[in-house]
C-alpha cells in the first residue's frame, strides 16, 4: 500500500485479452463480498501494467489473497450494459421497433414471415459478379446464395443466414449490404463478436461502393489497435481528429491575424502553429504510449493492441513531418 497517495499495486493475472482501456478512461474494480458486488477501488489506468493493477483509493474491505477475483468495469462498460438492460426490458415489454420480435424465437407462437418487397432479380445479382484480369469469372454469388438472398431481401422482419466456414458468407453479406444501399437503405449497423469478421466485411463493403460509384459514409467503431489498416481513415477516431484538423486550421488563421500585433514573420508563426498542434501533440501522444508498453512485464505478442496505436501515430507523424515539413523520419 502506497499510504501517501492511497495507491494499493496489486500482482495479478488476466484471463483472456490483456487490458487495452484508454489513459484516460474511468474504470472501477469490483469484488463480491459476502455474496454482493460492491466497489472496491478505481483503477490507475495509467501506473498499472499488465503484471501489477493499481488501485486509488481501495476500499478496506477489499480482499486480496492469492486467488481472489477482481472484476473491471469501465465507465463505458457500465452504459453499454445499462443501454443492453433497457433494450431487454423493452423487447420483453413488447415496446421494440418489433412489437412481437420475442415470439420468433418461440417455435409454437412464431408468426409467419411478412412479404416485404419484390425479390431482387438475377440481373440485379450479377452486378456482384468480379472478373479477373484476364476477362475470367473469379467470383459470382451461386443459386442457393441467390435464393437466400432474395428471401432475405424480401421477407421479414428477422432473418437467420446460416453456413459453415468457407462458404462465402463475408462476400454475400457484403453484397447485401450494398444491394440495401443501393435501394435507398438509410443506416445499416454492422456487427459481430469478431473485430477480423467485421473489418473483412467493412472493407468488402467500401470495394463494392467504389466499383459502383455509389456514395457512402462508414464509421468503424471499436477498438482502435484492432482496426484494419484499409478502415483506419473510417476509424471514429480518425473522423473526431479530421474535426480537429478542420477547427485547428481555422484556428491557424485566426492566430495569423493577430500576429499583426505581435510583429512577428508570418512564416514564423506559421510553423510554430504547425509543430505545436501537429507534432508536439502526436510527439506526447507515442511518448505516453511507449512508456505504458515499456512499463508491461509480458511479451510483446500480448501488446499487440497497444503497439498497433503506437505505430498508427508514428505513421502520422511521419505523414504529417514529410509533406508539411519536408522531413524524412526514422526508426
């Protein structure tokens, strides 16, 4: 126990992933006691390590003897379980978009599907067909996808589509989701339990709009480590720092403007905006980073996650110093 900042380190074991919360997230530690959840500290998100958990502020109840369980709730794992509790209690209720969405999963009460909309004709499904560079088919959907598709498009309101691996389910669901753009399809919300699946099909999905010229706006959320590099750009942290880019810009002119006053060269001033909000900040950023990696007492393989944040912002860095600055960046 650290008494002079009631800091308690803790040695510790994870199961599953190594933790990967932001620095600045809010995260609490919880344990049962005498058969109740309570609260037993906040995290120090940034001492802790993946061998040692620091704890402000513990709880003197806390138990810590060698097999006691801990459990992490962050401040954003808590709303997500709120949100997942309320949407429950409102399919129960029969308050969904739904109203009877709980009786398809019963066998004896299941209604019977709703026709929805004309089924989509093999012409329109041959639009998805790709060819090599030598003119050769290389991928076409086959009839029982074509006839999944069509029943899926155009009965409703659920669907279940169902097929082992290899069977072509990541360029079907793709060819779904562009077809249900294509008709005037508004917001489609993608997901899966598996980062690798969701970022397989995003980028299926964007191929497809390219290739057809039809517009679209993505925003890939989740973590950022495990984001595919052709997603990045869609990536909600790259979009929230484009923002920033756009407002720092303004702000780069309206900083000229008062330099007037100051008499300073206009190049000057320029530069010095550039390096104190472009590179100094990106510089503090892969610092902070860095030191977390180096603070981890396991192997780099359990980093993964954290070096791929480290390398995105190196490569930003190095981005930003070449064609701003005229820089060559190494190592």
């Amino acid at each position: 126990m650290d008494k002079r900042h009631e800091k308690l380190r803790i040695p510790y074991r994870k199961e599953g992933e190594s933790l990967d919360y932001e620095s600045d997230a809010k995260v609490e530690a919880l344990q049962e006691i005498n058969g109740e959840l309570i609260r037993v500290g906040n995290v120090d998100i940034r001492e802790t390590t993946q061998s040692t958990l620091v704890l402000e502020n513990p709880k003197i109840r806390i138990q810590t003897n060698i097999g006691d369980t801990l459990k992490l709730r962050s401040q954003q794992d808590l709303s997500s379980f709120i949100r997942r509790r309320h949407a429950v209690t409102r399919i129960l209720n029969a308050e969904s978009a739904i109203p009877s969405l709980i009786n398809y999963f019963e066998p004896l009460t299941c209604p019977h599907p709703q026709y929805l909309q004309p089924e989509p004709t093999d012409s329109d499904l041959d639009a998805y067909n790709r060819y090599d560079k030598d003119g050769e088919l290389s991928f076409s959907l086959n009839r029982q996808q074509r006839d999944a598709f069509s029943k899926l498009w155009s009965y409703g309101p659920l669907s279940l589509l169902q097929g082992p691996p290899g069977t072509g389910k990541t360029s079907f669901i793709a060819s779904f989701i562009h077809y249900a753009l294509s008709q005037g399809a508004q917001s489609i919300l993608l997901a899966s339990q598996s980062h690798e699946a969701v970022n397989n099909a995003a980028e299926k999905v964007i191929e497809l709009c390219q290739h057809s010229n039809l517009p679209l706006d993505v925003v890939r959320f989740g973590a950022e480590g495990m984001v595919s590099e052709k997603l990045h750009p869609y990536h909600s942290s790259s979009i929230l720092q484009n923002y920033r880019d756009l407002f720092r810009s303004e702000m780069r002119v309206r900083i000229s403007a008062m330099n007037r006053n100051l008499g300073l060269p206009n190049k000057f001033v320029e530069r010095w905006f550039d390096i104190e909000y472009q590179l100094k900040r990106l510089n503090r950023e892969i610092e902070r980073l860095t030191t977390k990696l180096n603070k981890n007492e396991i192997s780099e393989a359990n980093n993964n996650p954290l070096i791929a944040r480290i390398n995105q912002r190196l490569e930003r860095f190095k981005k930003i110093a070449s064609e701003k600055f005229g820089l060559s960046c190494h190592g």
